[in-house]
C-alpha cells in the first residue's frame, strides 16, 4: 500500500473519532437516551408505601408495611399476596432510558390521560419520610416498553411495571385461609354440627403434649406428631378461591351485619379452633363443602366471607382417625436400656450390658428374679425388628377396652424401658385375643395404656414376644476386654496362682519378671467363656474344683467354679449362678495344668 493511502486511512480514522467524541459530549450534556434508576436515588429498601391509581380503569390500590409485613391498605385492609407484591415493588427496580427534552412533547398524547399513577413512599431511620411520584403513560408501538414521567423528566421503561399493574385487587389479596404456623400449634378442635350428613365423631380435640400429640376427644389416643405436622401444614396451604362478602371500610356508609344464613354460615356445619403456643386463638365457621366440595368461610369476629374447594381443601376433613400413632416402638434402639417381655405370670427382662450386648433375667410373679446369663444377640434383634417394624393396622370402634383388657387378668406384651433422650420414660402395649378379619392375616387385639382405643396388629407379633426365657440364653457366658483386665486369680485347693497384666500387655505371674507362657492355651478361653448347654435343677457335689477370679481395672470381678461331676464330665458354675456344660472341655485340665511346677 502506497504512503498516500496510509496518510488518507489515517485522516478518515482521526475525522470519524472526532465525530464520535463530539456526538457523546451532546449526549452526556443533554442525557439523550442515557441509562438511570427509575427510581433515582430513592432506597428500594426503604419503601414503605405504594399507592396506585389506575387512571384508565378507574380503580386504585394501595399498599403499606406495617408491623406485621406488608398489607393492602386501599380500597380495603387486608392481608397482601406477599410473592405478587415482592414481584411489583422488583418491577419498579430497573433502569430507565432518558428521552431528550426535544422529543417529549410529541410524547404528550401517551399521558392524556395516563394508564396509572404511582406514589412511592420511603422513610428513613429518623422517621422522615419521601415520596415520588410515577406517571404511567401508553405503550411504545413495540409493545414491549412505555413511557414514564418521572422527576421532571421522561423516561422509557420495560413493560413488566405495566404488567403487575394489570393486576386487580382481587389478584393482590392473599390467598391464604389460615395465617398459622404449625410449629407453633398447641391445641386444634374440630366441631361436626351436620349430624345428618356425617358421624358425629368426625369432631375432635388434640392437644401437643410433651414433644407429642395427645386426642383427648372422642377417644384417648396418642397422635402421630409427624402426621399432625403434615396435616396442619395442609390447613396453612388451604386457599381462598373466592371472596363472597366484605363488609364496607368507609367510616360514612353505615355498616349492617353480613346475612350469614345467604352461605348457611348463621348455622355452620363445621367449627374450626386452634390456639398457639403464644395464646392466640382462631376460630373459622364453615357450611356447605361436604356435598359440594366448595365451602363458605367466615370467622366469628368479622363479617368477611370467603370460599374455599379443590384438594387443598381436602385437608378440611380429613377424619382424626388419619393421624393417630400406629408406630409399636417411639425411641431409637440405642436409647432402649432394657426390653420386658410380658409372658402371663413371668417376665423376661432383656437388660443393655453394654452396646449391643444384652443381659437375660427370669421374673417370676412373685419378682424373683433369675440371672440367666446373656442373651442370644440374634433373638435380641428379632425382637426389636418385630417392634420396629410392626404397625397398629387398624382401630376396632366397637370393642372396648375395659372389656378386653380387664384389670385383674394377666398381660401379655412388652414394656420398654427407655433412657437418653427419653429419660425414665416406660412404654407399655399389651396383646390380647385373636381376631379374624376379613381379607387380612390372622389379628390380635392391641391397647396401650391409658387410652381408650382398641387396635389390632398380627398375630406373629406375640409369637415373638412369647417365647420362653430359655430359648433366649446365648451359649457365650461372658466376653471380656482383655486390656480392661488387671489380674487373674486361680485357687485349686490350698494352692492358688496369681497373674498380673502388665502395661506392655503381658501376662506375668506375681513375683516373676518372665511372661506367663502357660497361660496361652488358657487365656482365650477364659476371655470368652461359652457354655455347650445349661444345667438345671439342683447342683450336685463335684470333684476336683477350680475357682477362677478375673478382675477389672475398677475392681469389677467375672468368676466361676469348674469341677468334675460324679461321670467325670465337667461343670461350671459362674459367680451369678449360672450352671452349665463348658463348650471346651480341656478348660479344666488346662487350669490344673498351672499347679504342675
């Protein structure tokens, strides 16, 4: 390229900045078509008013935030639909484009009249308030922005301000029938007044008791907190369909009572009442959903009526029945300390040792209780697993309590007993006679205490729970922690060895440095004693006897005595009682092996 057309690229570009540059001085002198805040410097977050006059339609509202949030203030208080709200006052935060003083008055025309008019009202922390003033004209011919006028000058806007302002009062107001919250909730009643249209005891009382719930109408039953919970959350979600009735807000036109009896709500068929833990309490009168599945709405102390339908309002009427606890066991397993199986006369108490390691005692009717060593873990899971999983299936209305659960008659069920979290807490359930229901497994009848209902659950369920406190016996009569051990005492006659477990982990014989290599073939087990069966009745003289006394770092002491009978066979007997056929054999020549040096 020649030097001539350099030189001439050169002062074509330099011409074109200068335009540029000297175009932008116009702009910025003249704020033509530049970028602002609809709103100015005004605080979005300090609005506490809005009012909106539609011009065009002739209708206005207006809002306020108050104590308790934002409220429609005009044309009538009430509660504001907080996400169509959050929505507008999100519209009014958006950039406006400037128009040049040239061009507004051929913009005149948009604002006569205009759409809508806005009063946007701030306060700050002193208390002082500021209000700006926003007037809504036409719609650009793109149909997708529109002008504004606004502090002294004109402006365009998106659309998306017009289009929440499209809104009616209607749209504005909060759909919501009932403003609770259900963590708060301490007591709900339902009343059933249509006794020709519905069983009475579709009414009911429920109060939260502890971190529970408690119906103590018409029955006695405890309720299942967590489906409480799902249902009155289901009342909170109930929605307003429709407004029937609102009583008159200017102060000049005489007021007159609302004819309830136009919506049958001078004689409801169902009366609402609930009361938070703070002592607010609600009430909502309620007529016609049962046969139209639409039901007008009205509280006691006002004259508004609403209508409420659809599946939201399923909720409405549900039967209490829904919500009662049907669950066999209310604690986590870890917090179980001990299972009382309740066999007629005797008990089989199924006692935590330690984790996951239970201890078995027999008591009889007189509260003799028999040690009978430790349980078979895997029966110990079978039981809980058939507490944990069991369920109440159903409630028999018909039958009562007092009848088949009497008194003075022997029970069979369980009794747990409970720690942790639950402090000294007992749940009791007992099982009783078989039932046949049509289409099921075979029943039994179910009652816990202090309630009224009768229900059912399967028949296996006592099948587990009855099983004798013999076939609970694991063969494993003790296992223990060797570094928990401090010494080892064996006493054959006159002559006795004792072993102490040193720090470095070794077994020495009291008085020796050396390592106690005779104990290997012993130590296991006596760690983990088992059994090959028990014996019962009454013990005979043995022979030969050795006494064995493990002890722990705090003192605890595990002991037992091993002798042979009169056939020769050995036989031990723990220090709490418990008789039984060693499963090794060679346990106590090992022991007598001891005393050879």
């Amino acid at each position: 390229m020649s030097r001539g057309s350099l030189l001439f690229l050169a002062l074509l570009v330099g011409t074109l900045s200068f335009f540029i540059l000297q175009q932008k001085e116009v702009e910025d002198e003249t704020r033509f078509h530049t970028e602002e805040r609809l709103l100015g410097d005004l605080d979005p977050g300090r609005i506490v008013k809005v009012f909106v006059d539609h011009t065009d339609r002739e209708e206005y509202l207006g809002f306020e935030l108050g104590p308790q949030g934002w409220m429609l203030s005009d044309p009538l208080p009430y509660p504001v639909d907080r996400a169509l709200l959050g929505a507008l006052l999100k519209s009014l935060v958006q950039n406006a484009r400037f128009v040049a003083t040239a061009e507004e008055a051929d913009l005149d025309g948009s604002f006569e009249p205009p759409r809508a008019t806005l009063r946007i009202t701030t306060r700050d922390e002193a208390g002082e308030e500021r209000e700006l003033e926003l007037v809504l004209g036409a719609l650009d011919v793109d149909g997708m922005s529109q002008y504004v006028r606004t502090r002294g000058g004109t402006y365009r806007i998106l659309r998306t301000l017009d289009t929440m302002l499209q809104r009616s009062v209607r749209d504005f107001r909060s759909k919501q029938l009932l403003g609770l919250n259900p963590e708060t909730i301490v007591r709900v009643g339902r009343t059933w007044k249509g006794l020709d249209k519905m069983n009475p005891d579709f009414s009911f009382i429920a109060e939260r008791k502890g971190g529970g719930w408690q119906l103590i109408s018409p029955e006695r039953v405890r309720m299942d907190p967590f489906g409480m919970l799902l249902w009155l959350k289901g009342l909170s979600g109930v929605d307003i369909q429709g407004f029937a009735y609102d009583p008159p807000t200017d102060k000049d036109v005489a007021d007159f009572e609302a004819p309830l009896e136009r919506w049958d709500l001078d004689h409801p068929e169902m009366i609402f009442e609930w009361e938070s833990s703070a002592g607010a309490k609600e009430t909502l009168l309620m007529s016609g959903g049962y046969e139209s599945g639409y039901w007008s709405v009205t509280r006691p102390a006002g004259q508004r009526v609403v209508g409420v339908g659809g599946k939201s309002a399923d909720a409405l009427i549900q039967h209490w029945t829904d919500f009662t606890d049907r669950t066999l066991i209310h604690a986590f397993r870890a917090d179980v300390d001990a299972i009382r199986l309740l066999q007629g006369p005797n008990t089989v108490r199924l006692h935590r040792i330690k984790g996951e390691t239970f201890g078995l005692e027999l008591i009889n009717s007189e509260g003799q209780t028999e040690n009978l060593g430790l349980a078979n873990p895997v029966l110990v899971d079978r039981v809980f697993g058939s507490l944990e999983n069991g369920i109440i299936d159903g409630w028999e209305r018909e039958l009562v309590a007092a009848d088949e659960f009497p008194p003075a008659a022997e029970r069979w069920g369980y009794a747990l007993e409970l720690g942790g979290i639950h402090g000294d807490d007992v749940q009791v359930a007992w099982v009783g006679r078989e039932l046949f229901v049509d289409g099921a497994d075979l029943m039994r009848t179910y009652f816990r205490p202090g309630e009224t209902l009768v229900g059912r659950v399967e028949a296996s369920l006592l099948e587990v729970l009855s099983m004798p406190a013999a076939d609970f016996r694991s063969l494993d009569l003790w296992s223990l922690d060797e570094v928990r051990l401090v010494q080892l005492d064996v006493r054959w006659g006159d002559l006795t060895r004792t072993y102490e477990r040193k720090i470095q982990g070794t077994w020495r014989r009291k008085g020796q440095e050396r390592s106690a290599t005779e104990l290997l073939d012993v130590l296991d087990m006596l760690f983990f004693l088992s059994a090959e069966s028990y014996l019962d009745g009454t013990a005979g003289p043995l022979d030969q006897n050795v006494e064995v006394v493990l002890t722990g770092q705090r003192g605890q002491t595990h002991s037992f005595v091993l002798g042979l009978d009169s056939a020769g066979q050995p036989v031990l007997e723990t220090g709490e009682g418990i008789r039984a056929i060693p499963a090794k054999d060679s346990l106590h020549r090992a022991l007598i092996a001891l005393f050879r040096d």
